[in-house]
C-alpha cells in the first residue's frame, strides 16, 4: 500500500511559506490521494482509509482557502 504511505509523508509535510503555484500542486496532490485511497476503500470498506480520506480533505480544503481567499466578510 504505497498510496498509503504517500498520504503520511503529505499529512506531515509543512504548508507554511508556500507561493500559490506550490499550492495548487499541494491541492492536486491532495485530490490524487484522496480519489486513490477512495477506490481501496470502496472494496475494504476499512474505516481507517475514511479516517486518512478526512484527514487529507480537511488538509486540502485549508490550502484552497488560502488559494482563493476567505469571503466570509
């Protein structure tokens, strides 16, 4: 389980200092993983791959805050 290991390194890896380009690729990195655990967990239904599926949205959806800016005023 490679893509598993790949979603580890991503969770721990620093998004601080990021320019917008490297944003986008950390955005579509995301997306690939998470589509990529998905299709495990559709035929294990293992409840530890939704865990890690979570984990990497809510990782992803900061990063496209900062991409598209906060609108919330």
């Amino acid at each position: 389980m490679d893509i598993l290991h790949e979603a580890e390194v991503f969770e721990k890896a620093k998004m601080s200092n990021m320019s917008t380009s490297d944003r986008v690729v950390a955005s579509r990195e995301a997306k690939r993983l998470i589509l990529a655990i998905n299709e495990i967990y559709k035929k294990t239904k293992d409840s530890r791959l939704m865990d890690i599926m979570k984990r990497l949205t809510v990782k992803k959806k900061k990063i496209e805050v900062r991409l598209k800016g906060r609108n919330d005023l």
